[in-house]
C-alpha cells in the first residue's frame, strides 16, 4: 500500500518520520486500528502544508472521526482523496 500511494502522488517511502512525503504533502499509512490513533499526533508535527492519512476501506469512518476538525485529510488505500486537507 505505501508504494502504490507514493506512485500515485510522485513521493517516496520514508524510514524516519512520516511514511511519505511530496513536495507539499505528509501522507502517513496506517492499517490497523491502533496505529491509527497515533497518525494524528505524527502528522501534526510534520511541516508540510498538507497532511493526510491513508487507510483501508474498515478504517475510513474512524480515520474520518479523528481528524475532523484537524486539518489533515483521508485518502484511501490508492492513494484517492477521501476528505481533503486543509493547508496552512
């Protein structure tokens, strides 16, 4: 899943820090329900203007619940755009 979202958004996998990053995006892959609970604090320390979070089809509503009013978006598993973020 993290290389199928970083071909789709030109980025590249990350060993440190968030999982992928692009030119403006921060894009954090989470595909269990307990790492899901972390994306958030991870993503907000990231400087990017644009932040999300990518998860499976069983994750999204959660995924969904915790970053609303965040800022940070939601993509599916592909890399699609579920909630877009809202950059700084």
């Amino acid at each position: 899943m993290v290389h199928r979202v970083a071909g789709v958004h030109g980025g590249k996998h990350q060993t440190n820090g968030v999982d992928i990053r692009t030119g403006n995006k921060a894009i954090e892959i989470k595909v269990t329900s307990n790492d899901l609970n972390n994306a958030v604090s991870q993503l907000k320390s990231s400087r990017k203007p644009c932040k999300y979070v990518a998860t499976p089809l069983p994750l999204r509503e959660k995924a969904l619940r915790l970053t609303r009013g965040t800022g940070i978006g939601v993509m599916d598993g592909n890399g699609k755009i579920v909630k877009r973020c809202r950059s700084r």
